[in-house]
C-alpha cells in the first residue's frame, strides 16, 4: 500500500478501502445480493467498526463513496466468519455451562477444584492472500486454497504440567466426559477412539452433530454449480486461458483490476504481469454466488505440453487422459465447466460457440450467456442461468404481488407499483458514480454525466461500416438490419426493421386499415397510439397549459401552435 499511496492521484471513481480506478458501486447505497441486503458501509462499521469519511475541503474525490468488487467479495467473507465466530462462541459456551444462559465467553475461567484461573488462548489465524497480491508457490498449492483446515483450540493452565484437549471433537460428541487426571500422568485425551451411539425413542440408532455436519459438507460439494467450479478451476490452471471481467467496453484483469479495450494487449499483461497466479482470486469477484467466470481462449493450449485444443470439453477431456494427479481426480466431466469461453479481437465481437456477430463486447457477453440458460419459467417461458435467478424471478413476477424490487414493497397493480417507482427517487435504477444522484433511465443518466460532470458524450462507431452513432439505440439498430440476418424484412416494399412490432406498424402503412376506433367520436386510426393521443381530446383533464394565459390543451402540438399564434415573443422550450 505504500507504493501505491506514494504515486496515488486522487479521483471521483477510486475504491474507498483500496484506492483502485474505475469502481462504481456507492458505499452507502442498499444492494440486493443472492436475495440479501447489502449496505457496505453498515457492513464495514458492523465486522470492522471502520467509518467512511467524507471530505469538507472539496476536491475531486471529496464525495468518493465508491467501493470495488474485490473489496466486496472479502467484505462479505470477513462479515460471513464474524458471524460463523459469534455461532461457534454459543455453542461452546451452551456446552461449557448447559445451565447458564449466558453465551459470552469470559476471559478467565474459574475452576471448580483450585482457585486458579484458567486462561484461553487465541487462536492464531493464517493470514489470507489479498485480491491484488498472489502467491509464490506453484500451481502444485493453489488446489487447496479453498479447503479451511480444522481451527484448534488449546487451553494453558498455570500447572507445571498442562493438558490438552481437543475443542472442536469435544464440541461434536457432547455427551463425552474428559476425566482430568494427575498432572504427573497428564495424557493427551483422544476423543475420536471413544464411540458415542445415541437412540431415539424407538430405540434406533441416531446421527451425532459431527456424521451429520460430514453428511451435509458431501451433499454440499454435490452441488453442481460446485462441481463446476472445481472442473474450471482445473482447467485454469493447466491451460492457457485469460479470465477477465467485463465493464462497459472494457476487458478487466481479475488479477490487478486493470482494464484493456485491446483484447491482444489484455492477452499480454496477463502473460507477462501474472505469469504466476492464485486461482482463488480468479474467481474472487464472483463470491459465493454461481455465476461462472469468463475466459478468453483465443490460444488455448495445455500449459504442461502445449497441447491444442478447441473446445474447454477438449482441453478438460485432455488434462484427464494425459496428466493424471492430485489435481484432475477432482474433476468430474459429468458436470459443467463453470467457464464461458470467448474469442475476442479488438472491434470485432463473434460468439465462440456459434459464431454469430455481435455490435459490442456487452451484447457478445449477453449473448454468450444465453447459451447456458439451463432453468426456464413454466409460467412465461423466461430462461436463466441458475436455479436462485429463476426462484428471484418467480417471487416478483408469479406470486401475484406487485413488488418494488428496490424496497420490496407490495402494491395491489402494476399501475401503483409504476406510479410508486415514478415518484420514490431512491428506488430509481440508475445511480451516478460522482454524485450518487438517481435516475429512471440510462439516458438520463447519460445526459446527467455530461452536463454535471463534464464527461465527454459517447459515440458509436459501427465495426462493419464505420458509420457513427450519437444514440446506442440508434446504432444498435442500425447493425442489427444492415449487418445481420437477425432482422425482419417487409414482403411488399422490401424495408428491414429491427423488431417484428416495428414490421408490423409498417405494414399498416400498405393495407391503409384503420381497425383502432374511437368509442366517442368513432373516428377511425391506423395505430393504436395514434388513438391513444387522440382519447385526451376528450379528457377533462388537459395536459399543457399555457403559463402566460393558463389556457390548456390535450395535446402538446396544440400547445406549440397556440404559443405561435397568441405569443410569439415568448420562446419557451418543451
């Protein structure tokens, strides 16, 4: 950390607890996560009592309340063990004493045979590798970087000689007596050679703590998507894949958070900067969750004999058959690789498994996920990548409650949930990264950074013609009718559209039928929304109103032309 506050420059988008460039979730702002509620600066005063401050002075970052990805997923661990100590600190205080109803652990136990104290000892905790520092052992350690060993806890007395107990077998065979004997024949207490057999009522046999805890751990490393993970990170370390995350346009190291728009460049400070990695960190902004980690395999080949391959399947498939260790016995082919595969070249976005051409790297990375969405609706026939996105998707669409998915409120109908989401600012889905402002749409917040913050507007330049596009929609559009096979082409004047509804509207240009009557007036209109503007016509309540007579108009092309008319000295922008 030296290094890096010595050279540090201040900015509006770094890291609150790592001083990394180019984060974008606010600090104080709620999040939902697995289905959890997230506030990271609770969660840093809570396990850490860490405050964020914010500076009086000014300056460019003096609002920076911004915190990075990796720094999430250590935070969410770090609050996860605090709460794994709190749990195992009752359940052994509930065996110490099973009479008292106190659950704090006392520094100094009183015995109940001598008047002499007894004092704990701490634990000592391996220190754990950092998102942004990496291991020096080989690739031989980095399989176990995700085993937890079995924590002991060894209690000291102020005797000449001590004993040792074993905490954790004592804590799973609750009914064992340890007898303390002389301190000259002090030994140590074996609890694993004692069988402990406890019977229901029946007088059957039941399951201690400890069988059903190892029961539970094979039934959780079952799991698929954690078979999945364990084959990927296999397949990591013996090929040559690049893992990357994705941020707008960007390619981000998972290493070093530095990010590339050239994919060859990316390839090369992978190469070179992390030519020894720790797996683990790969996959550290991922958390716990079941999202699977993207690769570039642009030149896969197997790292211990330069082996090619096309496909992961085949690159797995050859780890198994010629380099058999330790490592690949823990694959199991059955499952899936938990890796999207992608072959990337700067301005030129296909899909590795169909080929298909995408305009940008965020619609490639749309796309290729579509390809392992394994768990569908039976309801509306939506599909997703896991089995948690899809329960998500079924409580705030199927249960017949209209939930806010920002404050889970329920509302009687869609119409309240809308008007709810208009009116309430904090549940607006668009949040800038330099004033924490929200917005209702991604435009707007587009406009936002440009006129508050003096970020450049972006443009888009097609890869196919060079053509340059002020509007995303616009260029999205544009490549989805003039470069691809993917759009819809009307059979009378033959004109391309990007959707089907736009088809559709166009034709009834052709047929010249009006089958959109108003029930007032029962004039007659081509389109639906031509009759929807038309019925405030017969609304009492008018829209505009002129701010100079207070005359008011259904319809805003009345307003505009009453202003000509009655006032045209007045310029009032609409």
């Amino acid at each position: 950390m030296a290094d890096k506050t010595s050279e540090w420059r201040p900015g509006p988008t770094v890291c609150r607890c790592c001083l990394a460039e180019g984060c974008y979730k606010d600090i104080s702002t709620e999040y939902f996560w697995m289905g959890k509620r997230e506030v990271y600066a609770e969660m840093l005063a809570e396990t850490f009592s860490v405050s964020i401050a914010y500076s009086k002075s000014g300056g460019p970052n003096s609002n920076s309340r911004l915190i990075c990805e990796p720094c999430i997923s250590r935070l969410r661990d770090a609050s996860d063990f605090k709460k794994q100590v709190q749990e195992c600190e009752k359940t052994f205080m509930q065996y110490l004493d099973p009479g008292s109803s106190s659950t704090t652990l006392e520094s100094e136990v009183q015995t109940s045979s001598t008047d002499k104290r007894v004092k704990v000892e701490q634990v000592k905790i391996e220190r754990q590798f950092s998102d942004d520092e990496f291991d020096s052992r080989d690739f031989g350690d980095d399989d176990d970087d995700d085993d937890m060993d079995q924590p002991l806890t060894t209690f000291a007395s102020k005797e000449p000689k001590k004993e040792t107990v074993n905490l954790m077998e004592l804590l799973a065979s609750p009914q064992l007596s340890v007898k303390r004997k002389a301190p000259a024949q002090t030994k140590t207490v074996s609890v694993k050679k004692v069988k402990v057999i406890k019977k229901d009522a029946r007088g059957k046999p039941t399951t201690s703590k400890a069988a059903q805890k190892n029961e539970d751990k094979k039934k959780k490393e079952m799991e698929p998507h954690l078979r999945a993970k364990r084959n990927a990170e296999v397949v990591l370390k013996y090929s040559t894949i690049y893992p990357f995350r994705m941020r707008a346009k960007w390619l981000m190291c998972v290493y070093c958070c530095d990010e590339f728009e050239d994919p060859a460049l990316f390839r090369r400070h992978v190469d070179e900067a992390h030519e020894n990695f720790t797996i683990s960190t790969a996959f550290a902004h991922l958390g716990r969750g079941k999202d699977y980690l993207k690769v570039d395999c642009s030149n896969m080949k197997c790292r211990i004999c330069s082996e090619p391959a096309d496909t992961l399947e085949e690159m797995a498939s050859h780890i198994i058959d010629y380099h058999r260790n330790k490592s690949t016995y823990q694959m199991n082919l059955e499952y899936q690789i938990g890796l999207h595969p992608y072959r990337l070249e700067k301005d030129r976005w296909l899909c590795f498994l169909c080929s298909e051409k995408l305009p940008s790297l965020i619609k490639l990375c749309r796309h290729t996920t579509s390809h392992y969405l394994d768990y569908t609706c039976d309801t509306c026939g939506r599909r997703y990548l896991t089995v948690d996105a899809l329960k998500y998707h079924i409580k705030c669409s199927h249960t017949g409650r209209y939930i806010c998915r920002k404050c889970w409120k329920d509302f009687p109908s869609p119409q309240t949930k809308r008007e709810h989401v208009k009116s309430t600012k904090t549940c607006w889905p668009f949040s800038c990264v330099y004033c924490g402002d929200r917005f209702l749409s991604w435009e707007q917040k587009q406009r936002h950074l440009v006129e508050s913050h003096g970020r450049p507007e972006t443009s888009y330049t097609c890869p196919e013609c060079t053509l340059v596009f002020q509007s995303r929609k616009l260029f999205y559009n544009h490549y989805k009718v003039s470069h691809t096979d993917d759009s819809f082409m009307c059979t009378c004047c033959g004109l391309r559209f990007e959707s089907k509804n736009r088809l559709e509207d166009h034709r009834l240009g052709h047929t010249g039928e009006k089958t959109f009557k108003c029930h007032v007036c029962e004039k007659s209109f081509l389109r639906k929304k031509s009759l929807t503007q038309h019925l405030w016509i017969h609304s009492d309540n008018k829209r505009f109103v002129c701010v100079l007579c207070e005359k008011q108009f259904a319809q805003k092309v009345s307003l505009k032309c009453h202003m000509r008319s009655h006032h045209p000295d007045v310029n009032l922008e609409m």
